[in-house]
C-alpha cells in the first residue's frame, strides 16, 4: 500500500500536468500550420553535391540549415510583400529531414490558414532558386579560371611555336622547344575537357514534391482531452516512481564494496564526505598512483564514474603535498581552471603564464583574463567541452607535468565528454563509483576504455557523499 502523501503527490503532479497541458493546447489550437515537401537533386556548389555520399545525411541536414538562413528568410519576405525581420520569420518556420530520403519537409506557422500555406510554398520555392543560384556561380567561377588557364597556355604555346620557327633545323635547343610545345597541347587539351565537364553540370536544384496544404490540429483540437491525458500520465508517473523506488533498486548498481570485487581494478576502500588526507583509503591511493610506472607523463585523472563530481580530490592532492611532491592541481570542475585550461589548449597563454603557486609543493592554474562572479563555479557549458579531445590538451598537461613531480586532475565525471578526453590524456586515473548511483555497466565500459588508450585505473573508490562536500 502506497503512502498517503504519495497518493497526494501523484494527484497534484496529475492537476498541475493537465493544467499545463489544457493552456498549451488551447494555444496550439489557435495556430494555423502550413507544410510543403521538397525534394532537392545534387548539385554542385552546395551541401549536397555530387562529390558526396548519398548517404550522408550530414549534407542534408546542412541544406535545412541554410534553408533556414537570414538570406533565404529575406528573400521570403519580398516574395510574400510581408513586414518584419528574418529572424521573427524563421521563428515561425521548422524543417525536418526524413529519415533515408532526399526531401525536406518545411513546416510554417501564420495568422491564418493562408499565411502558413503561403509561407511554406514560398520558402521552398526560394530555397530551390538559391541553391540553382548558388550552383551557377561556382559553375561561373570554375569555367573562368578554366578559361583564363587554357588562354594562358594557348599563349604560351604559340610563343613556343613562333620560337621554334626563327631556329634553324639543326639548333641543339630545337628539341626541348618542340618537347615543350607538346606538353603545351597537351595541358590544353587537359583543360579544355575540364571546362567541358564543367559547363555541362546540371542545374535542376530539385522540385516541390508536396505543394503548400493546412495541417490539422490532430490531438490539439481538443485542448481538454489533452490537458486529461497529461493529468492521467503525469500522476501515473508518480506512482510508477514510487512503486520502483519500494520494490528496490535497478539491478546492477554499486551500493557495498563488496559489489566492486569483480570489477577488476584494485579497490582502495570506501570513503565519506568530508574526506581527510590522513585517511587509510587517501594513503592507499597515494601508494597505488606512486606505483604505476608509466613512459608517460605524470598525469593522475581524479573523477567518478560516470557524470558524478569527485570527493576525494583535494585530500588526495593534500596528502601528495604532505608527502613533500610537488603537485600541479588542476580542477576542471572551477571555472577558473577550465578557462585557464582553455587558453592553454587555444594557444592564448603559455603554462608561464597561468601556473601559480598555491603554498609549498602546490601549483595551480590562473586564467589570464579575470572572470565575472566566483570562481569555485563551473560554467553550464564552455569552450572546454569542444577542446579537451584535442592533441593540445595532451601535449599541456605534459608540459604541466614536467613543472612538477606529477599533475592531479580533477575531472569532472568519467563519463562526460571531458571525462573521457581526460582519460585519454592521464597515465592513471583514480575512478570513485557513487553509491547508490554507479553500475557495473559503468565501471565496465571505464575499465574497457581505459585499456583501450592505455591508461591504468589505479583503484576504485566507493564514495557517499557529494562533491561540494568534500
């Protein structure tokens, strides 16, 4: 039998979800929608091209891009004689690629029926002009260098010749000349059969496969059946937590050490926020880190499986600086770090110019431009996301290690897209499994990834705790 407070729970999730969903419906069903499918041919000078796969729906997804471009957007508004800015237009555009097709589907809302079709139709058959446009003038600019290369041996051809003719029959350069006016025709004939095959790319840039029609509401024409199935699922939802939540955890998850006993790595016990450097486990993975002989810089990647935050971090590199090594800290979960970071790998600062001491024995990064607001805090997103798998990222933390005994990285999760680029560049990784949370799933897929790029996962730590605890 479910709580009563569970009860109460699901059917106020239940209310506010149908209220929710009666006002969006409402709103949907007073916005008129137009479509209209288009199916677009190679072509050159686009996305699209014949130089491509047809598979590659890459291209296509580029074509819907530029489709929804201020450009094309602008050319719409003349067309339709309508007021406003391209970007309030595009607001009220979509375009979808169909999967394994050649065919954009654009979809346009409006004031009336009328509109949205006109809008839909129109963007279509503007797109189809830009892109035969923009095809006619990479056509126009290869046949003109074409063109100009064929004069320009054409004219160095007849100098040849004309050479040729003021030497008399048994003059020693006569040979070379005559050797040189053949491989004069020959670029010529070269070229003039490029320009041929330019000037014979096609032009057809697609068609309207579906003109402009009025798209139904569907399920938004009645905004109160909408908002009563939102109601039903959201509390549905609710309970269906709460009975999983009593029935007992997903199988598979770390919740004892004893869980990780056949994960391969060596478990270095458990640890408890607030984490202290005396502790056994932080001593135990000192020892095992110090253990790891490598050819390969210093680098120790601290982080939890999967997208979780590290707790044992600053005891760890505490305990290093006790032990008298000299340690560069870097933090990628502090937005000072990441942006040091960044300017680093963006070639922006040398390590001179960001590496600062923190005390005896302790380095850390300072970014060369100062930051708005604290510091302790990571940014949602940030170049460093894109950054981090470089080549460059690898080659600074090599040149950090060589300023230090050895590099302690606090990654922010194993399983982020910095995590596993941090993974990548470190000679051993301390991997810390969440209680509670970590599966065996994903200690699997770390150990695997780890043995693919060479780095050694020193130990395994089982963690309670978060990290703005520690």
């Amino acid at each position: 039998m479910l709580p009563l407070r569970v009860v109460a729970l699901a059917l106020l999730a239940g209310l506010l979800a149908g209220a929710a969903a009666w006002g969006w419906g409402q709103r949907r069903a007073e916005e008129h929608v137009g479509t209209a499918t288009i199916m677009l041919h190679p072509l050159e000078g686009n996305a699209y091209s014949p130089g491509g796969r047809g598979d590659d729906l890459v291209n296509l997804e580029t074509e819907a891009q530029v489709l929804r471009s201020d450009t094309v957007a602008r050319a719409v508004l003349d067309k339709l004689h309508e007021a406003g800015t391209p970007s309030d237009l595009l607001a009220a555009v979509t375009v979808v690629v169909p999967p394994n097709t050649q065919l954009l589907q654009i979809t346009a809302r409006g004031k009336d029926d009328a509109t949205a079709v006109a809008r839909a139709s129109a963007f279509g058959d503007v797109y189809l002009e830009f892109r035969r446009s923009r095809t006619e003038s990479a056509v126009y600019e290869q046949t003109s260098r074409l063109e100009e290369l064929v004069k320009q041996r054409e004219d160095e051809r007849d100098a040849a010749v004309a050479h040729l003719d003021q030497l008399k029959s048994d003059a020693p350069e006569r040979a070379l000349i005559q050797q040189q006016v053949q491989e004069e025709v020959v670029q010529i004939g070269s070229l003039r059969a490029q320009l041929a095959a330019a000037q014979a790319v096609a032009l057809d840039p697609g068609q309207v496969v579906t003109p402009g029609q009025v798209v139904g509401a569907g399920l938004w024409a009645s905004p109160t059946r909408v908002g009563a199935i939102a109601g039903v699922l959201a509390a549905l939802l609710v309970l269906g937590i709460a009975v999983v939540r009593r029935t007992g955890a997903a199988p598979g998850v770390v919740r004892h050490l004893d869980d990780l006993a056949d994960a391969g790595p060596t478990v270095l016990g458990e640890l408890r926020t607030p984490v202290r450097a005396d502790s056994d486990v932080i001593a135990h993975a000192r020892s095992v880190v110090l253990a790891v002989g490598s050819d390969r810089p210093p680098v120790v990647a601290v982080g939890a499986v999967g997208a979780g935050a590290s707790i044992a971090f600053p005891a760890l590199v505490d305990s290093f600086v006790r032990a008298r090594y000299e340690v560069v800290a870097v933090d990628l979960t502090r937005r000072a770090d990441r942006q040091a970071m960044a300017e680093l790998v963006m070639q922006q600062a040398v390590v001179a110019d960001v590496l600062v001491e923190d005390g005896h024995f302790r380095n850390r990064l300072r970014p060369l431009e100062p930051l708005p607001g604290a510091v302790d805090a990571a940014p949602p997103t940030d170049d460093l996301d894109d950054l981090a798998a470089s080549a460059e990222m690898r080659r600074i933390l090599a040149e950090l290690a060589k300023r230090a005994d050895l590099v302690l990285l606090r990654s922010p999760g194993l399983g982020t897209t910095v995590g596993r680029a941090v993974l990548v560049a470190a000679t051993a990784v301390v991997a810390e499994v969440p209680q509670g949370s970590a599966t065996e799933a994903d200690l699997a897929v770390l150990t695997a990834e780890a043995e693919r790029v060479g780095t050694v996962v020193a130990g395994l730590v089982l963690t309670h705790g978060r990290g703005d605890e520690s």
